[in-house]
C-alpha cells in the first residue's frame, strides 16, 4: 500500500513539473537574483547555460525562416536573465569565500576556476594572467562593438521595413487574391504570415535591447569582481596586494568567460536571426548554393595563391609550400565544379531542344495549352484608371472588389469567383470594361480627381457642371473637381469617388448576373462547405435513390432564384426542400417554386417594409385564366412560357402596364401577387419590359405566415370597355 503511494506521489509530481516546467524554472532563475546558491549547483547551471546557448545558436542556424521561430524573443529573454542569475550567483560566491593562491580553491566554483586556469595557465607567473586578461577585454570589445552593436542595429531596421512594408505586402496579396492567382484560404494564410513577421521583428527590436544590457551587466560585474576582490582579499582574508590582485583577477576571467561565452554565442545568435534570408532553404544549403556559383572562381582563388608561394621562395620554404599546396587544392576543387557545372548546363541545354522539337512536331496540344481559358470575371481597365490598382497608389479599387466579393457572400449566398484586374489599351483612357466569361457586361466613363455629384432630392441649390449618368442606377449627375467637393456637400448633393463608383456599377452588375456567374464549380464549393456542418441533407440529395441530383440540377434551380435575386444563402432550406421532392418530380421550375415556397418568409421580407407590410397588387382571375390557357411547356425540359397570340399579347400588355404604372406612381415596389401555378408564365412575361417588376405567388405569401401582413392596393384586370386597374 505504502508503495503504491509513493508510486502515486512520484507520477503526481512529475505531472506538475512536466506541466509547469517553465514557470517552475522562472521561479528558480528569479531565486538565483537573490538567495546564496551552492557550488555545485551554480557549476551545473553554469554548463547549462553554454549547453543553451549552443542549442540557441544551432537552432537559429538550422532554421530556415526567421519567423518560424517565434519564440526567440521570449526564449533570448528568458536565457539573458538566466545569465545574469548565475554571474550575480558566481559573484557572492567569489567574494563571500576564501580564495587559496597557490592553486584550486575548493570553496570555489570548479568551472570558473578550470576556465581561469584554461586562459591563465594556472600557475602563479603574473604574464599569462595578464595576457588572459587583454583577451578578455578584447573578447568583450568585439562583443560590444561588433556583434551586440550591429545586431541592435540590423533589429531596429528589420523592423522598421517591416512594419513600412506590411501594407504594400497586404496589398499584393488582395491583388493576387482578386486576380485569381491564390484562393481565399492562401491569402488568408499569407496575411496571417505577414502579421506574423511584423509582430516578430518588432518584438525583436525590443528583445536585442536586453543583449546589450546583458552585455553591459556582464562588465559591470566583471569590475565588481575585480575591485571587490581585490579589497575582501586583503582587508578580510589577509592576502598581500600582489596575491589578492592575482587570485581575483583569475577568477574573474574565468566567471568573465563564463558568463560572455553563452552571452557571445546570444549575440550572434540574435544577429544571425535578423539577418536571416526570406527563403525556406537552411542556411548549410543556401551557403553551398551560394559558394558554387561558378567554379572558375575557386580556380582563379589557386592560380593566385600558387604565384604569391612562388614570390615567396626567397623569405621561407614552409610559406611557399604551404600557399603552393592550398592553390593546387582550390585549383583542383574549381576545376571539378566548372566540369559538372558544364555537364549539367549541357543536360538543360539538351532537354529543352528536345522540349521544343516535340511541340514542333505535333500541332495540336501545344497550340491548345498556349490558348488560356477565359476568366469568370474580369475588369479591364483603361490607362488613366490604372493608378486606381497601383500599390504604390494606395490601390483603393483593390480593397473594394475584396469587399463586393464578400458582401455578394453575405448579401446572395453566392461564392464570386475571383475578379481579374487587366489593362486594355484599345479602351478610351477613362473608360473601364467588366466582362463575364469574356462577353461584356457592363462599361462606363469615369474621370480621375473628379467626384460625381447626384441630386436625390435634398439638393438646396443647383451647381453647374460636366453633366453625366451614374453607371450603376442611370441617375443624372455632374462631375465637379475635387475642390468643389465641400461645395456640393452643403449643398446637398450625393457626392462619390472613382473608386466606389465603379464598386457599385459592379455590384450590380453581379447581382443582376448572378445566375451567369454560377457555375458548377462554385455549386460545388457551395455544397462542400454545407457538407461539413449538414452532410445528412448533402448526402440523401447527392446520394439517395429516391432523389439522386447532379450538381447541374442543383445548378438549374439555384440559377432560377439567383435570376429573381432570391439570395441563396439559406442553402441548408434549399437542399431540404429538393430533398423533399425529389421523389416526386425532377422538373426544374416545379422545384423552383416549391423552393421559394420554403423561402416565403424570407423573400417577402426582402419587399416588405419596416413594419412588415407587404403591399401589392393582384392578378385577376381572367387574366391568370388567359396565360394558363396559352401555356407551353417543351418537351426538352427549358422553362414554360405563354405562346399569346396577338390580340390576348396586346391585352395583357395593356392591363400589366396600367397596373405597373398605378403602382409606381403611388411610390410602392411594383409588386404582383397571383397563383403559383403561373407565377414564372407571369414574370417571364414581362421580364423584358419591366425589369424591376416583382412576381409573387400566394403561397410564397402564405407560408410567410403572420410574420408579414398583406395589403392589396388594388387588381389588374380587363373589362369589355378596355383595361382597368380596380381598387388603387
């Protein structure tokens, strides 16, 4: 029992330190600043400390980018004061105990001692110490002056040019992402890598302060040492001048060398880090590529250093050998690497001639692999609009697109592929191009450090300007120098910049092509996406034999909503609904009305007001007769229409048009409610003449529920005396 409890304890204290290893060595470092430690354990830490620091140093080393070791900072803080613990430790040590003159102290620290007698030679000749000492100082310059210095310095501007670059790199990265070259998910990743270097080079210039303090610390206590030494030498431990001077001064050296060894191999550490390269190659392998650029470099290297053997025989044979020898070594190794680099240049040489015989001789996969395929989308730009990409320019067009793409997610539950920004010189200077799948959809003028100006009725007085339409909506409007832009502001006027002009024209534009731009692939990032949180309802409309659909049935009906700009965002209804039917019918527009059935409440909502009110006007019954009368549906399975011959086509032109027009007048949504057996017939059929028209059926208003109420402001109907439109 007994035993199994110890067992117990045992596994419940090493849980603690495995979880608690850097708090619990924090502690330990912080006690070090302050409580007497025992020799044998500052000699322990002390060989520690040279282990970390060559660990540090070679991880640096092996570590191809800078920013994949985050933790430099925090580990180059954690390891200076480490450092400093234990010097400050060594010291009490060194002037706390006695010290022995003619030889090791055991009261001493074991590894400041084995050093001091490294450099100093161990006896008692005053000339090695002093030389030791020189060495010393002159290892302390070199870390001052050269390493800690230039590392602070390479810090400081790493981050500067960093945190200076980071939007000009957020910026390229939205360019590519709008220009298709990377998904959303690698830029993602690349902006959350940019971040990433940002934060650690700054963190870095802050981090290589501590280096240098630790450096200056580092002196500080090697004078302690000295001074104090020397006086507790001879004032407590009774040791003559030249004794206490001695004896201190090679404990000195040697805690000296043990506390900047580690502090040394820090520094280089810390300037190796910053310096480090933006490649993903280790730096063994990028200095090999480096070096072996060209052999005939090394062969030059031999050639000189045999002639300055051979102008050397008259001061000393060894030289001349020694200098002959290492020449015909360096000539040897550059004349292999100029050989192999010659074989390889002539494989190259070699694969592409047959490279381009091959396309030479067949006619047809290079030609199709030359031709590229045509962007989904695409915004063609003239000369004078190009500042409105350039990075260096701020790149407002950029930022926008990145937004319409999203707000198109949101807004349409439509995935819009990537937008492909390119100049076209046969464009007029101001004029841009946005096309789908090569066929131009849209194209408009714009002017460059003007603003356009539109009334919308808050206007208080009238300025004059260049007069022009704004692309998106067709209002009239002005375009006025940016000087005039306060002008018009009090005045009332709607004013715009270049930018958001043409991100609204686009946004249009997408929404009114919506069903174009959807394509199978962008149904199927759809669908994958729903699969990861809904793959019951993908799985049975994918995969069940009762209803099994392609991604082009699912297209079909998506496109039909997306026609009427029913967003498609609620995908998980969506796939519920043709779930539910599929069984019973594969029709397209069947499943389409159905589908916006399920989506009542939602695409009532879309036309209701703010109090939910929901006004409209009705279909006569004659008038639904006369269109269900005329039905066609093909045999193909395309969409139904109404073949009206001429007199019942000029009828109903005339009811819908006394209908549109009583509705627009009075300020409300031209929308129609009528059956939904002939609801399409009905849009179809005055989609052309009114586009903006709005066609609901009755059971789209009646599974709203009581969430939207109805006013009916009147009937469109035909009467024997002509057309009317009743009860508005």
């Amino acid at each position: 029992m007994a035993e199994e409890t110890r067992r117990v304890n045992n596994a419940a204290v090493l849980n603690f330190l495995e979880r608690n290893v850097i708090g619990v060595a924090v502690v330990i470092v912080a006690l070090f600043l302050v409580i007497p430690m025992p020799k044998a354990l500052i000699d322990i830490t002390m060989a520690l400390n040279i282990a970390f620091s060559i660990i540090i140093l070679l991880t640096v080393m092996y570590t191809p980018r800078a920013t994949n070791f985050t933790s430099f900072p925090r580990i180059l803080l954690f390891a200076t004061l480490f450092g400093l613990g234990i010097n400050i430790s060594s010291t009490r040590l060194i002037l706390a105990n006695p010290v022995n003159p003619r030889g090791l102290s055991q009261s001493q620290s074991a590894m400041v001692q084995a050093f001091a007698n490294i450099v100093t030679g161990g006896g008692r000749d005053a000339t090695p110490v002093v030389i030791g000492f020189v060495i010393f100082i002159i290892l302390i310059v070199v870390q001052v002056v050269v390493i800690t210095k230039g590392a602070t310095r390479v810090s400081e501007v790493a981050a500067r040019f960093s945190l200076d670059s980071m939007n000009t790199k957020m910026f390229d990265i939205d360019s590519q992402l709008n220009s298709g070259a990377i998904t959303e998910e690698e830029a993602r990743l690349q902006k959350a890598a940019v971040r990433r270097e940002s934060d650690f080079y700054s963190t870095m210039d802050g981090a290589s302060k501590f280096v240098s303090g630790n450096v200056k610390a580092g002196i500080f206590i090697t004078v302690v040492n000295l001074l104090g030494g020397f006086a507790v030498g001879m004032a407590i431990n009774n040791m003559s001048a030249g004794d206490a001077l001695l004896s201190y001064a090679k404990l000195t050296i040697g805690d000296g060398l043990m506390s900047q060894i580690p502090s040394l191999m820090l520094s280089f550490a810390t300037g190796l880090i910053v310096t480090g390269s933006s490649t993903d190659e280790p730096f063994d392998k990028e200095l090999a590529h480096n070096f072996t650029v060209d052999g005939h470099v090394y062969e030059i290297v031999g050639a000189a250093l045999a002639v300055m053997g051979i102008a050397f025989v008259s001061n000393g044979a060894s030289a001349t050998v020694l200098l002959i020898l290492l020449g015909a070594f360096f000539f040897f190794m550059g004349y292999r690497l100029a050989r192999s680099q010659q074989r390889e240049k002539a494989q190259q040489t070699a694969a592409a001639a047959a490279a381009k015989g091959k396309t030479q001789t067949g006619c047809g996969p290079s030609d199709a692999a030359s031709i590229a395929p045509l962007d989904t989308l695409s915004l063609e730009l003239g000369y004078a609009l190009i500042p409105l990409v350039d990075k260096e320019k701020g790149a407002e067009l950029l930022e926008r697109i990145t937004r319409i793409r999203h707000e198109s997610a949101l807004d349409m539950g439509l995935i819009v592929p990537p937008i492909r920004i390119v100049d076209n010189m046969t464009l007029d200077p101001n004029e841009y191009s946005f096309k789908i799948r090569g066929i131009e959809a849209g194209r408009s003028k714009i002017r460059l450090g003007y603003y356009m100006c539109m009334n919308t009725g808050m206007v208080t007085e009238e300025i004059q300007g260049e007069r022009t339409k704004d692309p998106a909506f067709g209002m009239p409007a002005i375009w006025l120098p940016e000087e005039r832009r306060a002008e018009a502001e009090r005045n009332g006027y709607t004013v715009v910049d270049p930018p958001t002009i043409i991100a609204t024209h686009l946004t249009e534009i997408i929404k009114a092509h919506a069903a174009e731009i959807l394509g199978r692939q962008e149904v199927s990032a759809i669908i994958n996406r729903i699969k990861e949180t809904n793959s019951v309802v993908v799985e049975e409309v994918l995969n069940s034999e009762k209803c099994k659909f392609s991604y082009g049935d699912i297209q079909k009906v998506l496109q039909a909503l997306l026609e009427e700009r029913v967003s498609i965002r609620n995908i998980v209804v969506i796939l519920e609904t043709l779930a539910n039917y599929g069984p019973i019918t594969h029709n397209t527009w069947d499943l389409t009305e159905k589908v916006r059935e399920s989506l009542g409440l939602q695409i009532c909502k879309q036309y209701a007001d703010d109090d939910n009110t929901l006004r409209v006007m009705s279909l006569s019954q004659d008038l639904s007769q006369m269109l269900l009368a005329h039905r066609v549906q093909p045999s193909d399975g395309s969409e139904p229409y109404a073949a009206l011959d001429p007199v019942d086509s000029r009828t109903w032109e005339k009811a819908f048009y006394s209908g549109y027009n009583a509705i627009r007048n009075k300020g409300f949504l031209p929308v129609v409610m009528c059956a939904s057996a002939i609801r399409r017939l009905v849009w179809n059929a005055t989609k052309r003449e009114m586009p903006d028209i709005i066609i609901l059926s009755d059971r789209e208003i009646i599974s709203a529920g009581r969430s939207i109420k109805v006013e009916v402001l009147g009937e469109i109907a035909e009467e024997k005396a002509g057309v009317t439109v009743k009860n508005v």
